[in-house]
C-alpha cells in the first residue's frame, strides 16, 4: 500500500511566541492541525468535502513530545501521514523539523470519524485508505505512563473557571482543541510555568462543549522542585462536574 507522506512549511510570528521568544505548545498543536487539515485538503477529503456529506474528523487524543521550540522567525517543517485506519478511528502521526531538518518535536494523534448530523461515529469509507495511504510507523511509541512510571505524591491543586468564548469555537460547532490546552496551562503554578517548558503532553478528549458554557480547569502537580515536573489535568463541566478532557503534562527546565 502507498504511503504519501505530507509536509507543511511554517513561519513562526510573533503573536506565536512567549516572553522567550519560543514557539508557545498552543502555536505548535495549531501548527499540528493545520498540516493536518491541509493533508485531507491535498487528497480531496477536506472540510467542504466532508460537510456536504455531513461528515466530520473530531478529535480524541495528542501525544506531543518536543525536545525544543523553534524561535521567533524560525522557519519549521511539519511532516505528517495517515498511520492506519480502523472502522471509524484514524491514527495520524507527525514529525517538527527545525531549518537544519533536525527533528524537534513528535506527535501522534487519534481521531474519530463521525456523521454530524446524527453525532454519532461512522465507518470511514475504503476510498479513504487509497486517498491517504498508510504507514504503520509511529512518531512516538512509549507513553508518559511509561516515562513516569513510578506513583508520585501530589503536592499541589489549582483551578480556575473559564466561560467558553465565541473565538473557542471551531468549524464543527465546537470548542477547538488547543483551547483545552489553553484553560489547562492557565491553571499551572506560576513558578513552573515561569522557569520551566512542557516538555510532552498527553491529552484526551472525553466530550464536546460548545459556546456560553462554564468549565472548571483542575491542575494537580507532583514533584514540583525535580526536573521533570508531573502534572495531571481535568477540564471538567462547572456546573455537572463532567470530564470533558483529561491530560498529563511534563515540564523541564529552560536550557541556558
């Protein structure tokens, strides 16, 4: 089976960067989505072409890992490809390349195909194999489960209320993903969040929520004075008090 291998060249400006002038996360799942987005454009399966058949990609998991963050101006190269598709998931992977082609980042994600008007998921067609191609291999292949294997004491909690903007809102009527993310590193302590970078992320998308809605984001911390900083996130409803999306975060110091 072909493999077709996408790749997306990014610029990054400045409303992108923090007080270090890196590339936020924010910036790269945007980035992540874009080449995504592109891909099925690229293959004939894009946004229009799904809608007038009332179909749509929505979001499960990222798995991201950066090893750094590209610069102010720094020009990056984002590589992605159909990992393989199973009844109504699809796995699609991601490579960040710097402008030396250095590989800095990896993702892998995990989408769900669905009818929009039923909301409900759906069998993703045979044609789409042969539109995107397949390869089986990963970008990342151990969790953070694996990486921090060991039961820490948590030492922290923090949360903080948001109200879902209209600008949180994306083309499926529901908030954007990265927004998730957002509310999440809103709520780490600011010492970490200060002297420290998300080094990998795990996240997973648990149920939609859409404009005027109250969520509470919860931020539970261990091992905060070590280099590698866990932390544990809930975006929950305010007001049910139901998961709309868990994640764990790592976090490591600037280098120098």
């Amino acid at each position: 089976m072909k493999s077709d291998k996408f790749t997306l060249e990014f610029e990054v400006h400045y409303h992108e960067v923090n007080p270090y002038e890196k590339a936020t996360p924010l910036t790269i799942l945007h980035y992540l989505e874009d080449a995504a987005i592109s891909h099925s454009e690229a293959v004939g399966q894009g946004i229009e072409q799904l809608k007038a058949k009332k179909q749509a990609w929505i979001l499960n998991q990222w798995h991201l890992q950066m090893d750094c963050y590209p610069v102010l101006g720094e020009k990056v190269m984002i590589e992605t490809w159909s990992a393989g598709f199973e009844r109504f998931y699809g796995t699609r992977d991601f490579l960040i390349r710097d402008k030396q082609q250095r590989v800095i980042g990896r993702a892998t994600s995990l989408w769900i195909f669905y009818n929009t008007e039923s909301k409900r998921p759906l069998r993703i067609p045979p044609d789409f194999q042969e539109a995107y191609g397949s390869d089986p291999t990963r970008a990342i292949v151990e969790s953070l489960d694996q990486r921090q294997n060991e039961e820490l004491d948590q030492v922290g909690e923090s949360e903080q209320i948001f109200t879902v903007r209209r600008s949180d809102i994306d083309t499926n009527g529901h908030v954007n993903n990265a927004n998730y993310l957002e509310w999440m590193l809103e709520v780490i302590p600011e010492d970490i969040y200060q002297n420290k970078h998300l080094a990998a992320l795990e996240i997973t998308y648990k149920k939609a929520t859409t404009y005027g809605t109250s969520v509470c984001s919860k931020c539970f911390v261990s091992n905060p004075k070590e280099n590698n900083v866990l932390c544990r996130h809930a975006i929950l409803g305010n007001v049910d008090r139901q998961e709309l999306a868990i994640a764990k975060t790592i976090w490591q110091p600037y280098e120098i």
